[in-house]
C-alpha cells in the first residue's frame, strides 16, 4: 500500500485535555478517505495536524514521505480547507486568490479564474467577499484548494453553507479529482457525503480513532 499520509501514534492534549488519543492511521494514495465525527471527537484537530498548523503533544505524521514539523513545517502540495476559509473581506473572490497565489507564483490569471469558474463563482465578480454569502465563501475556499493542482486535499466540512445544487456539483469536482488519482482526506458529518463519495471510512469519537470500512 502507498500511503501518501501516515499517522503514527499521535497524541494532541490542550491543557489537562487529551483531544487525540494514539491515533495512527495510513491514507493510501489516489482515494477518497472518509473521517466521520460529532463536533467535539477531535476530526478537526487531526486534520489541523496533519497540515502542520497545531503541533502533535507526540507521535508522527508524514505527509508525501516527509515528516510535519521535522522535514517540513507545512507539507507541500496540499488544497486545504479547515473551518470557514478565511479572506480579506473588502476585495473580491478573484482579487483575494491572485493575492494568495502571488506567494507561490506558481500559476497565472487564467488558471485563477478557470478554478473560479469550476466551483460556479463569476471571476468578473465584483462583490466584496464580506458580502458572500456562506455558501459563495464555500466555493471560494474550494476555488482556493485546487487552483495550484495539489495531489492531496485535506477537506472538513466542504459542503458547510451549501444548497442542494451546490452540494452535488461540488461531490462531483471531488470525485474528478480521485479519477485524476489525487487523495482525498474528507470530514464530514452528513453520512450521504460519506457513503456516496467515501472510499475507505473511519471514526472519531472522544479522540479515539476506529475504521468503519476499509
């Protein structure tokens, strides 16, 4: 098994709380893997440490073989959406993602406004995104993850804000990319998202990790 993600023994305490309890755990590559949760199990903390942003209290996390927090601090080509995806309120959609893609300079105007269009925002858009609605700052953070074409995606809650019509479209980009052969960590709480796109599923419940279906 490849596993581009490998979890090893990962305990995460804030304070006196122990939030992660000896979690390990392989996501193989070119899948979509499913992790399913109340608010509270510690889903959102996981993911948080895989991408670098809370440091693990110990144990191991590698991502594309590099070890988080020894090798690298963020891992490198992964889309990330954590929470509500954060944006400077007073500019648009198209503005903010040409400022965030000035850091890499990996990628053009075109590509910029090609992944806008995928998630169904108007690039020529010129509301401010403190105006959008949830749903729209949705898109938006999706537009954000995929516009510099990483082969990992870390997602919680990717449907947050959504109407129906929004929900489908977005499942279906999502499965494009595992066809690309892309590996997908997917949180959720909603358990259609879970069976229709899931490839292999796991649990968390009070920081303890278990596999539902591999």
């Amino acid at each position: 098994m490849d596993a581009v993600i490998e979890v090893k023994n990962v305990y995460k305490s804030f304070g006196e709380e122990e939030v992660l309890k000896d979690v390990s755990r392989s996501f193989e590559i070119g899948k979509i893997h499913g992790i399913v949760g109340n608010n509270g199990s510690g889903k959102t903390v996981l993911m948080k440490c895989i991408c670098g942003f809370l440091k693990p209290t110990s144990g191991q996390i590698f991502v594309n073989y590099k070890e988080v927090g020894k090798e690298t601090d963020f891992p490198e080509d992964v889309g990330i959406i954590i929470e509500t995806p954060g944006f400077l309120p007073n500019i648009s959609g198209t503005k903010n993602l040409r400022l965030l893609a000035s850091l890499q300079r990996k990628i053009d105007d075109t590509v910029i406004r090609n992944a806008i269009e995928r998630v169904g925002l108007d690039p020529d858009m010129k509301k401010p995104v403190g105006k959008y609605s949830l749903g729209m700052r949705q898109r938006l953070g999706l537009a954000q993850a995929m516009m510099e074409d990483p082969q990992i995606f870390i997602l919680d809650e990717p449907f947050n804000g959504l109407d129906k019509h929004g929900v489908v479209h977005i499942r279906s980009i999502i499965k494009e990319w595992r066809e690309e052969g892309k590996t997908i960590l997917l949180a959720s709480h909603n358990q259609v998202d879970i069976d229709e796109l899931c490839d292999t599923v796991c649990e968390m419940d009070a920081g303890v990790m278990t596999m539902v279906r591999e």
